[in-house]
C-alpha cells in the first residue's frame, strides 16, 4: 500500500473521487537547469563565434582572388600591364591599369565591409607590394598575399605562369614571445602550427 500524500497536497478530482498529487520543479532542479544551459553556451558559443570569422577571412580571400582574376582578365583584353598593389596592415588595395584604354585608372576595393572584415597582414614576393599581370595573363613574379582576421590566418597565391591566383589553407597566428636570457634575445613565434626559433644578439 502506497504512502498517502502529503495533507496540504492532496486535491479530489470532482469526476472519479480520487485524489490527486501535485508536483513541481524545486530550486535544486532549477538551480541544475541553468547551470547546464550555461555550461552549454559557454562551449557553443565561442565555436560559434569562431566559425563567423572563419567564414569572414575565407569570402575576403576569394574575393581578393576574384579581384586578382579580374586584372589579369583585363590585362589580356587590353594587351597591357594591370596590377593590384596593396599595403600592408590596410583592408584596401588598388587595382591600377598601366595603359590601354584604361590606361590610368585606378580602382580601389576593400575587403573592410562585411561579410569580409579582413586586412592584409603581408605581401611577398613582389616590388612594393604589386603583383602585375602582363598582356599575355602571366603574373610579373610568384606572390603571396596573406590575410588575417583576428588570429586567423589565410593565404592567397599568385602562381607567375599562368598568372592563376589560388585560395591557401587557413592557419592560427602564433604570437611571439621575446625572452632575453644571459644577454641573448630569443625570439620563439611563427604562423600557423609551426615554431620559428631565432637567436640573436640583443641589439638585433
């Protein structure tokens, strides 16, 4: 035989005559409740946030390769150098026609503005940052483009036959770290999963 209800909990059903229990959640329950459900925002939101700028970095680099197919497009139509020159630390580059019937111009693009919001973190293998296309497609020079978001990393390559500008795989930034031990200054940092190790004297 079950135990009887509580006297304050107990309530007739005016239909059967039989007697009913009611329950409820307790402040344990709730206390549990919202500490699973933070628990819970606290891990999914961060991924969240995270897949947001990867998204960001990974529109910015294609589009700065888009734009980079463009000049050579138009370098082939126009038989003449086009190139896009950009500055380093900057969400703007240039898109300048040497000469032809745009000979001249200038276009300036952005990657600031969502859903981009990238920089130009470096730009190698070129003179002053351009990588000029000629009238027959090919770019001047093999050149890299890196972009970043935050810690993010992602490169953009120029390939000098064929002029094709490819979209790299993403990577984190490794901060460096300077420590100076018996007058030496160690340098330990690098990009993506590697580790660069420089000593040097202190004045360097």
């Amino acid at each position: 035989m079950g135990m009887a209800p509580a006297e304050g909990d107990r309530r007739g059903c005016f239909l059967c005559g039989s007697p009913v229990v009611r329950s409820g959640f307790t402040l344990v329950d709730l206390l549990v409740t919202l500490s699973i459900m933070a628990i819970a925002a606290a891990i999914t939101v961060p991924r969240f946030a995270g897949s947001i700028q990867r998204r960001a970095l990974t529109n910015s680099a294609y589009k700065v390769a888009a734009d980079c197919q463009r000049a050579r497009a138009g370098a082939i139509d126009a038989s003449c150098g086009v190139g896009v020159k950009f500055d380093a630390m900057s969400s703007q580059y240039l898109l300048e026609f040497d000469s032809g019937p745009k000979g001249g111009r200038t276009e300036r693009l952005s990657i600031a503005e969502d859903p981009f919001g990238a920089v130009v973190v470096s730009v190698s293998g070129t003179v002053s940052g351009r990588v000029t296309f000629t009238g027959f497609g090919e770019s001047a020079s093999n050149a890299t483009v890196i972009l970043g978001r935050g810690t993010l990393r992602i490169p953009v390559t120029v390939a000098q036959a064929g002029g094709l500008a490819t979209v790299g795989t993403m990577s984190t930034a490794v901060q460096s770290v300077g420590v100076v031990i018996g007058g030496v200054n160690v340098q330990v940092g690098g990009v993506g999963l590697g580790v660069d190790l420089d000593v040097g004297d202190q004045d360097r």
